[in-house]
C-alpha cells in the first residue's frame, strides 16, 4: 500500500486503474465478493476460469488457495497473464473493490468485516490448515446473499464447512465437476452438503455466475463505503470480527468509545503494547474473547433503582392495569434484563396490584425477561440474590417476596413463576408484541443512532395502543416524538399513540441492520480528481444561465431534479405538494407532453414539438420542447425533458394582405390543434386499451389472489387447532413439572429430616471444599452456622486434632478413593471419620462426604481389652512351658516367649493367625487335627515331628478351654508344649 497524491491509500502498482475507478460514474455502488477455493494443483483450473471473464464484469474475485511457503510462487503475477482484470497479492486491511482479483498471501489465514480484507497468521502453520473455510465463513456472515463460494479442484476437504455457511446466509455456490478435476477430493467434499447450487466444468463456470448475479432480484445500488484511515480501525475490525465468530454477537453497531475503552482496558490489563498485539493474543487464547464480550455486556443494575421512577411508573401502570378487560393478560417485557433484578422490581409492583384486585379470576401475568448474557440469565433465573439487597428493598417487601437462604435472599415461588427469562438479541431476534409495559432501560445508551432509529419502531410496533416504555434516564425516543405520549418527561416514561403510521413504515421484519447499514449508507468516498477551478467555475455559470430549462422525471411522470427556471413551464397551486410533471405542468402543455412522453416510452427515441404557443405574464411565447429516453445505467427508466423559448410572439402591424394574413394563421393553428387532438385520441385509446388488459389481469390476480386467501385461512384454522392441541401438550407438561416439583420438595423435607435426626454428624463439600450442606450433629466437631454454607471448610476452626484433613479430601476427590480414620477431639471424645468422594446420578465426581460416627465407648472397651491382653500375656510368659491362646475362631491372640524360642518364631509372624494354618503350612503335619474336640473338653496328645529349622522336637502338647461351658458363645483355649522324651513321661 502507498500514499497517492490526495491522501488516499491504494495499491501500489494499481494507482492508475484506482484514478480511474474514482472517475467512472457508473461503478455499482454494492457488489459481489467471489471467494474461489481450491489447492494449488488448481492453478489451471483458475487459469481456464478467468479467461472466460469479462474485465468490467463488476465482482470482486478472492483466491485462497493452499500454497507452500517455501516454494515462493508468484500466484498473482501467474495468474495475470490468463486474466484480463488486475490481480494482487490481498494487504491487510484492503478495502475490496469490484473488477479486481486477490490472491491470499501464503501461510496466513483471511477474513472480511465490511468489505475489508483482514489477515492473521496461519492457526496451523506446521500443518493443513482451513483457510478456504475461514474465509468463507467469514465472508457469509459479512456479505450475506452477495456472498458466493466456488470450491475447484484440491486434496481434504477444506470448504466444505463454508459452502454450508453461505448456502445458510443465501448466498451461492458453485462446485466443479469431480470428473474434470484432477484431484477430486475437495469437490466431492463440497457435493456431499447437498448444498450445491451449480456442478459445472471450469469453463461454464463465468458464464453461469454472471447469469444468476445479473438478475434484477439481486440488483441493490447502494452507497459508496468510507474509508477510515485510523490505524487501530483495522484491528479492532479484527477483533469485532473474532467476537462475531467466537460468540455469534456483532457488535459493530455498538458505541465504537464503549468498545475502543473495554478493549484498551483488556490490553493495559494484560500489559499489551497495542491493538495488534491485543488480535494476536485472543486468537492464542480463545477465553479472552469470552472475557471480552463479557466485558462488552454492560450489566449494572439494582432493585428499584431509581426509586422515584418506579413510583411513577407504578401510578401509571396501576391506572392502566386497573381498566384492562378480566381476559385480557398483563403482558410486560424487560429488555436487557442483566441478572434479573428489575425483571422481579417490575413483578413485585404487579403482584401487589393484584393484591388489590377483588375480581376472581385473576387476570394472567406474562413477564419477559431477556438479555444477551446467557450467564445472567442463568443468575437471573436462580432468583438468589446477596444480603445486601435490603438496602434496595423494604423490610415488608423483602419478608413478603423473599425468603432468606444461607447468606442471601431467594425470591419467592409466587414472584418467580410470573417471570420467562430467555437468552434474546435486540439487534436480530423477534420482539415480544401486544405489551402493556415495554422496559429498556440503559441499553440503548450504548448503541449507535444508526440502531437506535431501527429499535424505536419495533418498540412501537410491540406495545399495545396506550402501552407504556420505559426507558433510562439518558435515553429517549429521539426522532419519534409523534408516535409516543410524554407520561413523565425526567423518567422517560412514555405511551404509545394510536395510529403513527410513519414509524410502522419503518418497521423491517426480519432486520439485520448491519448488513442494511453497509450496502446502503457506507461506502468508499473517493475523493474527486483535482480539476482546474476555471473550468469548474466555468461550468457552472454555463449550467445556471444559458442551458435550457430541463426536467428529469420516471416513467410515471414524476420529477427527480430540475435545472434552470421553470416557472414558465410548471404552475404550483396550494396544497398538497405533488412533484407530479402532469400535475403541475401549465394547462396549454398538459395534453401534448403527456402524448410526447407516451410516445417516447413506446418507442424508446427523442420526441420533439415545435412552435407552442404559451401564455406567461401577459405575453404569447412560442416553444419548442423535447423528451428523451435515456440509457444510462444509473439513469435507467428515466426521461429528460428541455424547453427552447424562441420568446414572444411578433404581432404585424402592416394593414396589406392583414386579412389574408389572419385567415392563413387561423387555418394553421387549427390543423395543428386537429393533429395534437388526433395524438391525443389516439394515445387515449392506446391507454384505454392498456388499462382493460390491465383491468382484466388485475382482476384474474385477485382472483387468484381471493382462492389463496381462502386457503391461507383455512390453513390458519389449522394451525390453530395444532396451537390449541401444543397448549394443552405443554399444560400437560406443566402439569408433570409441577408434580415433580411437588415430589422433589417431599424428597428435600425428607432428606432434610433424616439428616437431622441422624446420629451421624455429615458435611457435603464441593470440588474446592465449600461447604454445601451439613447436619446439626458437625456443630460439635467445627463451629460452623448457618451463614457458613458457601464457605471453605479450611476457614472454619474445628474441634479435634488433624492438621491433615484438608489435604486427605483433596486426595479423596482426586483418587476417588474413600478413607476411614479415628480422630479425638478436646474433649477426649473418640470419632470415626469417613470421607467419600461425591458421586451424582450420572457418576460425576462433584466434591466429598464426610461423615463422624461417634465411638467413645467403643474405644473405652478398646482400652480396656487391651489391659486385659497384657495382663494375660504377663500370666502366659510367667509359665514354665511353651503356650499360646486362641480365641473362639482359632486364631493366635497371646503367645510366651518360651514358644517363640523353641520354634524360632517372631511374634508379628503368627499373631493374628490361624494356629490350625500354622500347623499345616508351616510345620507341614496333620498330626494335630485331632486336638480340638467340639464338647471342648481338655485333651492331651504326644507330638513328635522333625520341625523344618529346628529339628526334631518330641512334645506333649495339652490344650485346655475357659470357660469350659459349651453354652458360651466367645471362649479362648490355651495350649501348652511340653518336651517329653517319650509318651510314658507324661
């Protein structure tokens, strides 16, 4: 890009051609963008596409193509050898222009934002990255219908996401034929979408394309786009353009300060030098862009904020309300709802108008809540709000409405139901209609006046006759002060008035305003080619006084401009304005210009009548006029008329051949006035002719017109009973949600009784160990309250010693594995604690369990079991002999010293174990499975065995029961091990 001599910024090697472009007068004002798609193995298809085009065809042509780097091909000087239009490599931030060609640079991807070429680096520089979908996404959203993707010959199947994306914004698409392309991947891709309008050749393509572009359906003359040659301009088109395609919202009609200072925050906050820096960053971190359009969604807002205006409105609505029929529904819709707060303010006032109301049935209550942010709406929903909003509402009204919860406020089921919170876009989505109350407070203060002109008539169109809007203080309704009623001028409440038919004809269902704003009121402003201001001067003194008087009108006779005087020519009489030529033209010219243009219609061709005589100020003139069709593109159905005054008529003062004289000028005006009167007839007749066939066309269409009516209505009845049939499938609905309301609040009554008449003291902790729930039982292990739910569990002081526990559920939640400890609290009683990981009904891991069992007395019996051990043990290693003791299972539970010596055993070995296994394992012996007998009478057996690590040993082994009553179910049994030399020692 370079700098030309009147300041405007082109291409460098295009500065002629774009002086030239400047000077056409007749370059479409709006035009299509071609985006052509394809690998680099479609070079020849290009090639055999652009020989076929025109050079003044009118587009704009963009190829993305998939190119190396590293081979450093010249596409664009290539491709200009097989095309008669130039070709250049795209620059970021190019405005597109029509009968040009751009080529994408390699190793970048390319989008568009109102008309301008935007470039970024490769997402995938490493690997096959979609930039033919990119772009064409890009250019869908931008161009809508002017859009136009053509998807050649390549490998993958990149395009095919675009080809779906400008079919959905109606624009077109071409594919080549698979069977023509060498490698047909990318076109098969493409077909398989069912989304392709035209599968041709390469060379039928152009042919094709200019056909269905040159349709006057799509013919839209808008103007030129300005060129804004501020540098951050550029970028923050970028980023408006990574907000549309990351979030789906455009917000090019919001306030470019309320954006430029969220942006430049976003950027210091991240300590970023620049704008070009700040696009490169959210596309490297795609969660900034949802930080930013957050960010961009202003939602501060408060109950009754405001007081004295909702005082106001309050009176207002009440009057209004209080007169409406007993069928009638309160319909109220609140625009830019935020978190919800003036949504339950406005529903507050309604509920205590109904408070008033003696009628019965109540009347039914609609409230549409909407905002763009689906997370307030989401807030909004939930209907908790912080402790802090008693300072927003009154005492009687926050005991009435509210109910308090943990640390806030919940709004009351009764208020809550009144309410429809929906996820809505002022810009794009339908309004709500037929409202009594209409609030938008503090929105459209960060919208464009562009934008504010297109919301008033739809806001209008939504209410009611005698319907009120509410706005905020630094708003109004602007230009349409005729279609509303001042109700208080410093709140900005205002009623809608009956009729005002010039908003409803700007009513434009559905809008898209930026599309409307951009083909209609932008536009490259070129800067005209500096002229000599002589020749500037000199034409327009030749223009002002001495072209002829000359009109400009259409077919049906209506003026669109006038040069020089005309006062001669045309009368305007009191009144209605009318710009009609045969209307206002002078009564002796009437009959014979509308024969001249009628007969220039017919015939396309100059008509011209001579020697008219006109009366003006007193004196005959005789004039000529003509009428011409003209041909120009931009003056198209257009005709000029131009008058020649040859000035009064001469009267002859001589007396000879007077007679003479008289008789022969009578004759001729009399054959004149007959031919004109002929002309006339004739034209009438022609006319009269026209309007009957017209007549009887007219009336077949209303015709036709009554039978689709006819069937129109009965296909309303229809849908009508399907409405009636879906009413009462969703009251049926209804109907099955409130059940399990119902059956959800005894299950929460339920829960809530068996956790407070448990025993177990339990809490139930989030991911990050915010408490959710506990029962009364834990107020003897943490001191916690009520207003503690919410809180980390680590900020709350407990009653027993483990340091640990924090770190041991953080373990639990990140192992899914449950662990059981005792823990003792100051006052020296004992607990069993139980941490479980949270699992919900879909086994998603939502935090931890921890439940405390109280085991004070079972560590009692612990302590003294475990006294009662030792002493045996002290008796067991008093003994002279080797023994042990078994309990009623059969398992070692004392053992001697003696015993451990004689069989080179350690204790923690056979403590705990099963004796019986002992002998069979270890000792390898089944000589002892007579010892124990079932009436557990004492027995006694000679054992003599060659022990495996300690020879051969010859026992005596005795065992004996205590106690020794069969009837007891818990016993232990001692045996001894007596070396006896022989069975006689005993």
């Amino acid at each position: 890009m370079k700098k030309s001599n009147n300041g405007k910024y082109v291409e460098g090697e295009m500065t002629e051609l774009n002086v030239a472009d400047i000077e056409r007068n007749n370059e479409p004002k709006f035009f299509p963008i071609i985006a052509m798609g394809g690998s680099a193995g479609s070079f020849s298809s290009f090639e055999q596409f652009f020989l076929h085009v025109p050079a003044r065809c009118g587009y704009a042509f963009v190829v993305i193509m998939h190119m190396d780097p590293a081979q450093n091909m010249d596409v664009a000087g290539l491709l200009q050898q097989s095309c008669s239009m130039p070709v250049v490599e795209a620059q970021d931030g190019v405005k597109l222009s029509p009968d040009h060609v751009y080529i994408i640079p390699p190793d970048a991807d390319m989008g568009i934002h109102n008309g301008q070429l935007l470039l970024f680096k490769a997402s995938r520089p490493k690997g096959a990255h979609m930039s033919i979908d990119y772009f064409m996404q890009s250019l869908a959203e931008d161009q809508w219908n002017y859009a136009v993707g053509i998807i050649f010959s390549g490998m993958g199947a990149d395009g095919e996401t675009g080809i779906r994306m400008i079919k959905e914004k109606l624009g077109m698409t071409m594919v080549q034929l698979p069977e023509t392309a060498e490698y047909p991947s990318m076109p098969a891709a493409a077909l398989a979408t069912g989304m392709a309008d035209y599968i041709l050749p390469v060379e039928e393509m152009p042919g094709k394309l200019i056909q269905y572009l040159s349709h006057p359906v799509l013919k839209v003359i808008g103007a030129d786009e300005l060129i804004n040659e501020r540098n951050n301009l550029t970028h923050l088109n970028k980023i408006l353009l990574l907000l549309r395609s990351h979030t789906g919202h455009d917000f090019t009609l919001y306030k470019k300060n309320t954006i430029t200072r969220r942006v430049e925050r976003r950027i210091a906050y991240h300590q970023l030098p620049d704008y070009i820096h700040y696009v490169n960053f959210l596309r490297e971190n795609p969660q900034e862009i949802e930080v930013l359009f957050k960010e961009l969604l202003i939602g501060v807002t408060k109950f009754f904020r405001d007081e004295p205006a909702f005082d106001v409105v309050k009176d207002q609505l009440y009057a209004k309300l209080s007169v409406k029929g007993k069928s009638d529904p309160i319909r109220i819709w609140i625009a830019g709802c935020s978190t919800g707060e003036e949504a339950y303010s406005i529903a507050i006032l309604v509920s205590e108008f109904l408070s008033t109301v003696k009628t019965s049935p109540l009347p039914k209550v609609q409230i549409f809540a909407t905002d763009l942010d689906p997370n307030a709406i989401e807030h909004a929903r939930s209907g908790f709000y912080f402790s802090n909003i008693v300072s927003e509402i009154s005492e009687e009204r926050l005991e009435r409405f509210f109910s308090q919860k943990n640390n806030g406020y919940v709004v009351k089921k009764e208020v809550r139901e009144m309410i429809v919170f929906a996820q809505h876009n002022l810009i794009k989505d339908a309004p709500f209609t037929r409202l009594d109350l209409l609030c938008c407070r503090n929105v459209m203060i960060y919208l464009t006046a562009d934008l504010q002109k297109k919301l008033m008539p739809i806001f209008h169109y939504s209410l009611n006759i005698g319907g009120m809007l509410f706005l905020g203080p630094a708003e109004s309704v602007g230009i349409y002060n005729d279609a509303f009623l001042v109700l208080d001028s410093k709140w900005k409440l205002y009623e809608r008035k009956n009729g005002a038919p010039a908003t409803a004809k700007l009513i434009d269902f559905p809008f898209n305003i930026t599309n409307q704003i951009d083909k209609n009121n932008k536009g490259i402003e070129h800067k005209p080619v500096s002229k000599s201001l002589l020749a500037e001067r000199f034409h327009k003194v030749l223009l002002e006084n001495y072209s002829p008087a000359s009109l400009l009108v259409d077919e049906k006779g209506e003026i669109s401009y006038i040069n020089g005087t005309v006062e001669k020519y045309l009368k305007f009489s009191s009144g209605e304005a009318s710009m009609n030529i045969h209307k206002v033209v002078i009564e002796e010219l009437r009959y014979v210009l509308g024969n001249a243009l009628h007969q220039c219609a017919l015939k396309k061709n100059i008509v011209t009548y001579t020697g008219l005589k006109i009366m003006h100020n007193g004196i005959v003139h005789l004039i000529d006029f003509t009428v011409d069709y003209l041909n120009d593109m931009q003056l198209h159905n257009l005709y000029i008329l131009v008058f020649f005054d040859r000035g009064p008529v001469k009267k002859r003062k001589s007396i000879i051949g007077i007679t003479n004289l008289k008789h022969g000028t009578v004759v001729d005006e009399l054959e004149k006035e007959l031919v004109y009167t002929k002309q006339q007839l004739h034209t009438t007749i022609e006319q009269m002719e026209t309007s009957l066939e017209e007549l009887k066309s007219t009336n077949e269409e209303l015709q036709s017109t009554n039978e689709e009516l006819q069937s129109t209505n009965e296909e309303a009845l229809t849908t009508k009973e399907e409405m009636q049939s879906l009413n009462e499938e969703l009251m049926t609905i209804n109907l099955q949600y409130q059940n399990k309301a119902e059956e959800l609040t005894r299950m929460n009554n339920d829960m809530k009784n068996l956790l407070d008449n448990t025993d177990i003291g339990t809490i139930f902790l989030d991911n990050s160990l915010n408490i959710l729930r506990f029962t009364p039982q834990v107020n003897k292990l943490f001191n916690v309250i009520g207003s503690d739910i919410g809180r980390s569990i680590t900020h709350i002081a407990s009653n027993f010693d483990y340091p640990a526990i924090e770190n041991t559920i953080l373990e639990v939640i990140e192992r899914l594995n449950g662990k059981e400890l005792e823990v003792k609290t100051r006052n020296n009683e004992w607990y069993n604690l139980k941490i479980m990981p949270y699992r919900t009904m879909d086994n998603f891991i939502s935090g931890a369990v921890l439940t405390f069992t109280k085991i004070t007395p079972v560590k009692a019996l612990e302590s003294k079991f475990s006294s009662l051990l030792g002493y045996i043990q002290y008796a067991v290693d008093d003994l002279k002999e080797a023994a042990v003791i078994l309990d009623h299972e059969g398992k070692i539970i004392v053992v001697n010293r003696l015993f451990l010596v004689m069989f080179r055993l350690r204790e923690d070995e056979i403590k705990e174990q099963f004796f019986m296994e002992i002998v069979h394992t270890q000792w390898n012996t089944n000589k002892l499975n007579d010892l124990f007998h079932k009436d557990r009478s004492p027995a006694e057996i000679y054992f003599q065995h060659n022990f495996q690590g300690v020879g051969l040993k010859k026992l005596l082994i005795a065992v004996n029961y205590i106690p020794r009553d069969i009837s007891a179910e818990h016993y232990v049994s001692v045996i001894t091990f007596i070396e006896k030399e022989c069975e006689q020692e005993k």
